[in-house]
C-alpha cells in the first residue's frame, strides 16, 4: 500500500513537471526576439518610452509621457522643518532617522546630574509646512530605581512645548533664507 502511494505521488510529480516544461515553451515561444541595433534605439530615455509605447511594448498612463521635473517631492536638506529639528537636537543620540517615513527617534539620554532618570523624544512629521500642528512630539520618562525596576511614563512637560518653539523658531527661519536665495 505504501509503494502504489509513493508511486503516485512521483507519477504526479512527474506529470506535473512536464505539463509546466511544456507550458514554459508554448508561451515563449509567442514571443519575438527582434534584437536591435544601438543606432535603431534612441539614447534619450523620453524618446526610448515614446518608442516603446507606439509599438506596444510600453504603458502609458494617460497617453501621455511626462518629464521628470513635475514631481514634489522635496530632499531632507531642502525641508526646513526636517533641518530645524536636526539642528535642535544634534546633541541627543539618534536611534531611527526616516525622512521617508517623517520620524525621528532619540536613543534614551541623561545627564550625568541625574542618572536614574532619562528621557526619550520622538518627532513625527505629519506635513513639510512649517506650522505647529505640522509635528507631533511625544517625550517619554524613563525612571529606575535599580536596573531591573523601571518606569516609563509619556511627559506632557515643558521640554516638549521648548523643543516645538526652538523647532518652529530654526524652521521659520531657515525657510525664509530659502525664500531669499
């Protein structure tokens, strides 16, 4: 009873494999291989998709093929609230910097006055607008009274309102030196 399972289970196999061997060389064998010649292919990529479009090998979205400059997506070193929070807590150490995901993330700090309690900041970006509901900050509290027994609490302190002026602050003005270049 074993052999004839094992015996099916292997001619199965075996028919399955060749029913996908022949499937693979039914469908390439649709396909035209025309290699072209460097001279036949344009060199700008816009003129390469226009190409590739009229003859069927390409998708256009809207029929249309646009350049690259219509995008608005901005580089950290041009997003003034990005640079402003960098520059307002370069001293802390950093343990998640995400420009794409619009976060930072301090490791844990404390001073050498007060070594059982240390903070954490998190910054979240919700708009590159250099407003004050443009970024949520959330500074955390880590208290121990040995190394095994600690708490950690969310502050709604003054560093947190300090740290969104001095942000605000630096953003409003490094946005209006970009405004003057």
């Amino acid at each position: 009873m074993k052999i004839h399972k094992k015996f099916l289970k292997t001619t199965l196999a075996c028919f399955l494999n060749l029913f996908l061997l022949i499937s693979f060389f039914i469908f390439t064998s649709c396909i035209k291989w025309d290699p072209k010649s460097a001279r036949d292919v344009p060199t700008n990529a816009g003129e390469r998709a226009r190409q590739n479009i009229e003859t069927g090998r390409g998708v256009s979205l809207g029929g249309i093929i646009k350049g690259r400059g219509n995008t608005s997506y901005e580089f950290s070193s041009s997003n003034p609230m990005w640079r402003a929070s960098l520059e307002t807590l370069d001293f802390l150490p950093f343990s998640v910097v995400d420009y794409s995901g619009g976060m930072l993330v301090t490791d844990w700090y404390s001073d050498s006055a007060n070594s059982g309690s240390s903070i954490k900041i998190t910054l979240r970006f919700l708009s590159n607008e250099v407003r004050s509901d443009s970024l949520k900050i959330t500074v955390h509290e880590k208290k121990c009274s040995t190394n095994s027994n600690c708490k950690i609490n969310i502050l709604d302190s003054r560093i947190k309102q300090e740290l969104l002026t001095s942000i605000l602050k630096k953003a409003a003005l490094l946005d209006k030196q970009k405004i003057k270049k």
